[in-house]
C-alpha cells in the first residue's frame, strides 16, 4: 500500500468510527509531514535534523452546530477521544443556521510540478554539505555575518474525507531556503537584510540568494540623510508583503466582508484601486508554493480574479464565510496544521507585472527611496488603511546610484497608495512566500526622518 494510500485509509477508517455514534455530518482531516531542516546561527551550523508527524482533524455537525477535536495519536483510544470531544463541543456550539454541509465530490484540476521524487530523496548530509559550502564562500568576506539560516525540504500528505462521499488526497514537495545577514566593517554595522526562496521541485539556488543578501548587506553600511519630507517610493516584493498582508489581503477575505470591516463591502463591480493594477488569486499555478487540487476542505482549487484594472470583481472564501454570504467557496481553506479548522487564506497571490524594469525605474528616478522591508506594519489599520513603518533597509535613489538611509518611517494609507500614487508597476513577478508581485513605484509618500 502506497502512503497515500495509507493515509486515505486512516481517514476512512476514522469517519466510519464517527458513523457509529450516530452522526450524520463529519469530515476528517489528516495531515503528515516529514522535513529535514539545515540550520545555521551565528556563522555556524547549528543543527540538522529529520522530523515527521501525522495528525487528524475531526469536525462533527449536529443539528446545525459544529465541533472539532484533533489528535496525533492514531490508536484506537485516542481517536476515540478526540471524536468524544468534537461531539462534545458540537453539543454547546451556537447553531450556523445558514451552514449547507461539507462539499461533495467535485471536478479537480490538475496542476504541475508539485512533486518531485529527487527533491524528497535528497539526503539530510547533502543538504548539511550544501549549506556548509556556501557558508564557507560568503564568510570569506570578513564584513558579513550569517545572523541566521534555515534550508528545509518537506514531503507533505493531506487527505479529506467526508460523509458525503469526499475521499480525497494529494502528496506535495517542497523546499524553502531563508537567510538573515549583516554587514560590519569596524565602523559600522548594516540592518538586517532578509532573503528567501521556494520550490516546489528543486533545491533553491542558495549561492544566489546569500549573495544577493550580502550584496545588499554592504550596500546599506554608511548611512545619509534624507532631506525630503515626501518622496516616490519604490517598494520590493519584502516591503510589498508587508504593507498588503495587513491591509489589502485582509479587506479581500470573505470574513472581513461579513462582518463589515472590509472597506470593500458592498463594492462588487466598482473601481476601487489603480487602473493599474490587476490582482490575482491563482490555486492551480504550475509549481506555485501554495497550489494544490483542493483546498483544505475539498473544495477545488481555482483562479480567482480579485482586482481587474482596479475594479473588484471578487473576494475569497472558505465554506463556512461562503455559507454566511450567501455565496460559494473559492477553494481558499486553508489549514495551518491538523490542529485548528480552517480559515480563509490566499493560495498563489499575484500581482500582475507591468512593462517598465525596475533598473529603468532607478534610473528616472532623480530622487526617492527604495524601500526593501517594513517594520511595525502588523500595526496598519486594514479598515482604514493607516499606516506608520519604519523603512529597513531603505536607500536614497538618485539617478541609479543608490545611499543607505536610516531612521525612516513612511506613513499614509495603504489604499489611497494603491488607488491614487500608483507611479508604476515594474515588469518581473519576484516571490515572497505566497506573494508573487513586482517592484511598485509610489510617489508622494510622506516621509520623517529621525
């Protein structure tokens, strides 16, 4: 028997144990990973290990009122348990009256490159002697400091099973590869400078991406002032993930809608951002990091159109938001781990490129900032859209030639950014985590020095 096979067979058998106490609504969720993770802190390989865990979810419905256990201990008593307690919470949940049940089976597309056998074979060694031969090239430069590293290679199984016949389950790879390096010369000491890369099928280019963060690491030693108080910004794909995971991603969920603090309720078919910008929600990616068959309740994965030259044209849901608004799910349940039920999350979120490179960009730019990460934007009010960050690491642009600033912050509002001061959108998706997006140029942000 294959492992998925395994797996599907561990949820049937799990559902058929909830059908013998008599109910007639469940779905049970397993989940099983195996990592091997490459740790470096401090310059120095710290740790390597191998790791897996299996784990199931079980959610109950009686009369309308919705429960949910977990466990990761697949005996029979313990399962036994874990089913206990989902009835046992179902039994003093709040009625959903508008809940209409657990998908059936659907039509699913079939999206690529999201496995690979040669990736899940590498062994924990290569992966340690990998790590330690790109260490050793970029420590001979004796400004940079590796503060910390990780490469992990991940094998994962989800299964979802269901009392209206859903057996489903799908086994993807992947690899992620994150590195945080200064830059010291006796004199001065860089902001942290943090890169990353994802794959689903390959080994990310760990040379490259050091290297780019070292680059950029003596690039910021030696700081200027700044003696404007507005400028055009332009933003990467890190200060971007930053600004928008706050802000705009929150406003195009489901839940926010519902509950009214999206400042997009009511909006369907208006113009509500730049022209120029076209927003995608893209499941079904070939080899996108978050692309899959189905989404953590079954439903099917799909693109969604979220903004289409500024108009909204959708918001994404999962089952239980899509049965509260009177509309259907997107496929966008997303569970963290077996442990929790599912929320609503984007899979693949794109913004479409532009045609203008980002190096023609620094080089009309006769003076404004490149900002590459924000702190403090967890504090941005997604209703609103006020925000006030710290711009780390930031650089004057003058013509192409880039000076390290400090002791930025910029503050506006996200979405009168993205309606009004978009300048240009660059050509280039660049990714950061489920965030494929490219540089953007915003003029007129108001900008403290301190």
């Amino acid at each position: 028997m294959s492992t998925l096979d395994g797996y599907l067979g561990i949820g049937d058998s799990v559902l058929k144990k909830v059908l013998e106490r008599g109910i007639d609504e469940a779905e049970v969720y397993v989940l099983a990973v195996r990592s091997k993770v490459v740790e470096v802190q401090n310059n120095e390989l710290f740790l390597a290990h191998e790791s897996g865990e299996v784990g199931l979810g079980i959610r109950v419905v009686l009369d309308k009122r919705i429960g949910f256990a977990f466990t990761n201990d697949l005996r029979d008593g313990a399962v036994k348990r874990a089913i206990d307690g989902a009835i046992s919470v179902a039994k003093v949940s709040a009625r959903e009256e508008k809940w209409e049940g657990f998908p059936y089976y659907s039509h699913y597309p079939e999206v690529e490159d999201l496995y690979s056998v040669k990736l899940v074979s590498t062994e924990l060694d290569q992966l340690v002697e990998l790590m330690r031969n790109h260490l050793g090239e970029v420590l001979q430069d004796k400004r940079i400091h590796i503060v910390s590293s990780t490469l992990e290679v991940s094998e994962v199984t989800r299964v979802v099973v269901n009392t209206r016949g859903l057996n489903l389950g799908e086994t993807t790879t992947h690899s992620i590869f994150a590195v945080d390096v200064v830059a010291n010369d006796g004199t001065d000491t860089s902001p942290v400078i943090y890169r990353e890369a994802l794959s689903r099928t390959e080994l990310p280019d760990i040379g490259a991406v050091m290297k780019d963060a070292c680059e950029y690491a003596i690039k910021s030693l030696h700081p200027v002032k700044f003696d404007r108080y507005r400028a055009p910004v332009v933003m990467t794909e890190y200060a971007l993930y930053e600004l928008l995971k706050y802000t705009l991603t929150i406003a195009l969920k489901g839940d926010s809608v519902a509950l009214g603090r999206s400042p997009f309720t009511g909006k369907l078919g208006e113009k509500v951002l730049s022209e120029k910008l076209t927003i995608v929600d893209d499941g079904t990616m070939r080899g996108g990091i978050s692309s899959s068959k189905f989404d953590d309740e079954g439903v099917p994965r799909r693109r969604t159109i979220l903004i289409e030259k500024g108009i909204l044209r959708n918001f994404i849901y999962n089952l239980y938001w899509a049965y509260r608004s009177g509309t259907e799910s997107t496929g966008n349940a997303h569970r963290g781990f077996y442990t929790v039920t599912p929320r609503i999350e984007y899979s693949n979120l794109i913004v479409q490129e532009g045609d203008t490179s980002p190096s023609e960009v620094l080089e009309e730019l006769s003076y404004g900032l490149l900002v590459d990460n924000l702190q403090g934007a967890h504090s941005s009010n997604p209703e609103t859209g006020e925000f006030s960050v710290v711009a780390v690491p930031a650089w004057i642009v003058k013509r192409g030639e880039l000076l390290p600033v400090r002791g930025i912050m910029l503050a506006g509002n996200t979405y009168e950014l993205l309606s009004r001061k978009v300048m240009y959108i660059c050509r280039g998706l660049r990714q950061r985590a489920n965030l494929l997006t490219p540089w953007i140029v915003f003029e007129d942000i108001r900008v403290i020095q301190k």
